[in-house]
C-alpha cells in the first residue's frame, strides 16, 4: 500500500482544502428563483413550443403523405 502521512500533514492539508473550499465557495454567484407570473408563463410557453414541436415532427415523419418516404 502506500505511505500513511504525519498527522500534521494531513492537519496542514485539511487546512488548505477548507480554505480553498472557503474561497471557492464565496465566489460563486447564487441567485433566488425569481416568482414573477410573467417568467412562469413565459417557461411554460417554451415548453409548449417544444413539445408542439416534438409532435408535429413525429406526426410528420410517419405521416404517409411526407415526400421523403415516398419512393
């Protein structure tokens, strides 16, 4: 196996991790979920779009009448 570290090494790098943690963390941006109405409907409206996309393209291509499946 490899080599145990001195208690004091592992002492210093608990240390140093904690602090790079520390810093790392207090730099990030957070941000609240914003509860407007008008960013609800504006997400919901983009998930309609999306799924009203999905169908018209899975309706079209095992449609009959698409061109590219006629040979």
């Amino acid at each position: 196996m490899g080599r145990r570290l001195p208690l004091h090494e592992v002492i210093v790098l608990d240390k140093l991790f904690h602090l790079l943690y520390t810093i790392i963390m207090n730099n990030i941006p957070t941000y609240d979920f914003p509860q407007s109405p008008i960013l609800i409907l504006g997400f919901f409206g983009i998930l309609v779009a999306l799924v009203t996309l999905y169908i018209a393209n899975r309706d079209y291509f095992s449609s009959p009448l698409n061109r590219d499946k006629i040979k």
